[in-house]
C-alpha cells in the first residue's frame, strides 16, 4: 500500500469523522504528551500492509464473557473455537492470565468514544498512563492505522489489552487492507505474548462506517489463519445487526 500514515491526518479525516459525530470529534483532539517514555508497559506489532492516519476509536462494539441469549460456536480446528455473541467488552474474560480483549482505538491511543471509551474508563486511569508511554512514531501517531499495541489490563478482568486502529471506510483507499491488518496484527501480537483467548469488537463499524457484511468476511478470514494458534477467538456484538452480519459470515465461511 503507497499511503504512509500522515496522508490520512489532515482536514479530509477530520471532516469526515466530524459529519458523523461532531462531538467525537472534540473528544478526541485535545491530548497531551509526554517527553519521556519506557517501554515496560507496551509492545508492538506493525506488520501492516499500510498506515492510515483515524484520529478517533473506530469500534462499533462491546463485548461480554454473558451473553444476553443470543450465542453461536463455531470450529475453527479440532483444538480452536469461534465464539460469536452479544454483550459487553469490559466485562468478558476466561481465566484473567491468558486472556485479551481488543481495543479498537484511535492512533494516539488516549481513548475516545465509543468502545475505547468504555475499554479507559474501566480499566482505570493506569492504562492512559501505560498508553502515554508508547512512543510516537509520527506528531501524535502512537499506532498506526492497521497496526497493533498490547498493554496490561489493569482494572479489567483480563490479562492484557491490545489496541488496534481500524480503517475509516470512505477516507483509506483499499480499507479492507488495512482492516485485515489490523485483525492480523492483534493476532500476532497475542501469540506473541502467549494469550489463548481473545475477543474483538466490530473494528471500524462504528463512527468509522464500514459495512459489516464486509467487516465480518475480512474479520472471520484472518481469524481462520490462526486457527491453531488459540483456544477461543471471540467477536462479542453490541448490535442485532452487527452479531447477524458476523453469524451469517460464519455460516459461509466456517
């Protein structure tokens, strides 16, 4: 992909975003940074086919270890599981040690609306602060679009968080690059890092617009290259029609 991140930063974003929810959009423009950073609490995965430049949380989603009702399992392997239900983020976790949840997050990683909003307030304070030491790798860039960060959990139930930034639809040309990125690099990093479970969000469903037919294909076909590398892989949905996309997708796929 020819698009570095700092293309996607200016005002063609931020229109964008701001069309669709002005008050996300002040939300997630006032940040400050930090001049000096250690990396004890953050790792990396950046093996993305490209950057991208959202300026806010792009999660459509929350997810839930209880479910309301609505829950379907799948095979991804004679060892692994797919997982599709409705719920809350914060609230789910398996064991608390080998468990993540995925952040769907803006790329200065400071928390915004949406998932990323719920996914701070949460965890607590301490993970803005394990967030505040990422280093930038562009002017207010800590992950770029389609790459992926892991952090402690703190006040959540699980081990870890990963935050990942997710395509806007109509502003990253080829998004389904960057969505499929995104899932893959939150899977790398989560092998990484020895975790069995782990469960997603919507990434980019939200205020970001992308149609979750199409998330839901992307999404469920990176998870199949994993398929022997996890216990349980989960998307727990906030919305009817978000958790009747994903099932759809893995009655074709699956």
């Amino acid at each position: 992909m020819s698009c570095p991140s700092l293309l996607f930063s200016g005002a063609r974003i931020f229109g964008t975003l701001q069309s669709r929810n002005p008050r996300f959009l002040r939300r997630t423009t006032a940040s400050v940074f930090p001049s000096s950073m250690n990396s004890s609490d953050w790792k990396v995965s950046s093996t993305s086919s490209g950057g991208g430049g959202a300026a806010g949380g792009g999660g459509g989603s929350v997810l839930s270890s209880s479910s309301n009702g609505q829950a379907r399992r799948f095979a991804l392997s004679p060892s692994s599981s797919l997982d599709i239900r409705k719920g809350d983020i914060t609230a789910w976790f398996v064991d608390g040690a080998s468990d993540t949840i995925v952040n769907a997050a803006n790329e200065r990683m400071l928390g915004g609306g949406g998932v990323d909003g719920a996914i701070h307030r949460v965890a607590g304070p301490e993970l803005h602060a394990a967030c505040l030491k990422v280093p930038e790798v562009l002017p207010g860039v800590r992950c770029p679009t389609g790459q992926a960060r892991i952090t402690p959990a703190f006040k959540l139930p699980v081990a870890y968080v990963i935050h990942t930034v997710g395509p806007v639809y109509d502003v990253h040309d080829q998004p389904e690059n960057y969505l499929s990125s995104a899932f893959r690099n939150c899977l790398k990093l989560a092998k990484e890092n020895n975790v069995k479970y782990i469960a997603f969000p919507a990434i980019s469903c939200g205020v970001y617009g992308y149609p979750l037919k199409e998330a839901s294909k992307i999404a469920i076909s990176v998870v199949k290259e994993f398929s022997n590398d996890f216990k349980e892989v989960h998307f727990v949905l906030f919305s009817d029609d978000a958790y009747n996309a994903w099932i759809e997708s893995a009655n074709e796929l699956l």
